[in-house]
C-alpha cells in the first residue's frame, strides 16, 4: 500500500494560488491593560509542496501563527489567506471544511485516551471520504508502521512513552492526507534516529502529494530537509536563516 500516492486534490484547492498567503497578520491576548500583542503584522506565502521551518525562541508567536493558519483561532487584523479562502470574518463553516485538509501535529499529543493507538490513527483516515472501514482501519496500520510502532497498535496511550505517542499523533495527521501539515516541535520527544525518520517522511510526504509542511522546531539536526528556514523574534518575522 503506497500511502505517499498523490491523492485527490479537493475542488476549492487552487493550484495557481499559494497554499498559505498571509499579509500584515496581527493578534492580541488578554484585554484592558493585559492585551498584549503576539504577533506583529507577520507576512508570509507558502506554495504547494514547500516545506518551510520555523524558528526562534519559546513565546514569541510560533505556535499562535500555526493555530490561525490552522483555523483555530480567528483572524483579528491583517489577511489570512488558505488554499485562497480568506480566514478573516470566515465562517464556521468554511472553517470547518478547511480543517479537513489541514494536518496539525501539536506537542501535547491530544490522543483519545479511551481508543487504541491504532483507532487513534483511524481518526485522521475517517475524514477521507468515500474510503470503506476495511480500508481506513488498514491505512492506519500502514501508516504506524511507517512511524516504527507496528507493534503498539493495541496499546492505549498511557501504555506508551511520550516519544510512542508523538508518533501516534503523526501517524493520525499523516491518515487523513492533509494539502497542508503544520507540526509544533514534532521530533521534541524523539531519539535522533527515529527523528530523522519521521522529517524524511514528512519530506516525502511534501513532495509525493504536494502538501505544504510548516514546521515549528529548535532542532538544528533537521534543517536540511526545508526549503526555508524563518526565524521569528518577539512576534515578528525576522531575516530567513542562510
């Protein structure tokens, strides 16, 4: 089962527009005296298969820019555009049908502590329409094993390590065969060899399917496999890394 195949490519997706186009993008926490702003008019494109790393220090925006590219939070100032559907004043549902194709990989795992590893990773293959259970329960296999974990499928997620389940979480974005996968920190937990696995297959996965990876990370061993490498520094986008 070639699970790096090029897939479908949804209607609204065009392939004449930048996967992610962002313009004077601005956003706030807090309110009264606490607002604070996290994110000072960042602009930004990512095309169709580009794999882009992000970098900089912990609490200047990275994971904030990730979840408004995502749909997560809502647009506050500037443009946001993804897959060419303008984010900001979007409605729920528009958001909605966004999220299908866009895999998100976070560093708290977010698994369903009631389901097996295996089911936890069907979850991302039953958003693919059309597929039979048969059919998505097998893809789910695949894509643990492609992750190393073809021998913890039954187990539940407090039977793993923090590295077991990061892959999980991989594994379950990767099932659903998103057009865009932002990853915060995705190889954090992992050992150097079993890290590097998993960025090359996120490298495949780019280029055999035309996927866009955003990629938060503070791992110096992995900057070869982009394409850019951006630095942000106290909410805002600084010079790229040569």
């Amino acid at each position: 089962m070639n699970l790096l195949a090029n897939s479908s490519v949804p209607t609204f997706i065009s392939a004449e527009k930048p996967a992610v186009e962002i313009v004077g993008l601005s956003h706030w926490f807090g309110k009264g005296i606490m607002r604070r702003e996290v994110l000072q008019s960042i602009s930004l494109e990512i095309n169709s298969g580009e794999v882009v790393l992000l970098t900089g220090p912990s609490g200047c925006g990275k994971t904030t820019l990730l979840t408004l590219i995502g749909a997560l939070r809502k647009v506050e100032a500037g443009d946001l555009r993804v897959f060419g559907c303008d984010l900001r004043g979007s409605s729920r549902k528009t958001r909605q049908l966004l999220r299908k194709n866009i895999g998100m990989i976070f560093q708290g795992h977010n698994l369903l502590r009631c389901l097996t590893a295996e089911q936890n990773v069907q979850m991302g293959a039953d958003l693919i329409d059309g597929l039979s259970y048969r059919v998505r329960r097998d893809q789910a296999r695949e894509w643990l094993r492609l992750v190393g974990l073809s021998d913890q499928m039954d187990k539940l997620p407090h039977d793993l390590s923090g590295g077991q389940k990061q892959r999980v979480a991989i594994a379950r974005a990767l099932a659903a065969r998103p057009k865009i996968l932002l990853a915060d920190e995705p190889t954090a937990a992992l050992d150097s060899v079993t890290g590097r696995e998993i960025v090359d297959l996120l490298r495949r996965l780019a280029k055999d399917q035309s996927c866009s990876v955003l990629m938060v990370t503070h791992d110096p061993r992995i900057l070869d496999i982009a394409d850019r490498v951006l630095k942000m520094e106290d909410g805002k986008m600084v010079q790229p890394l040569e």
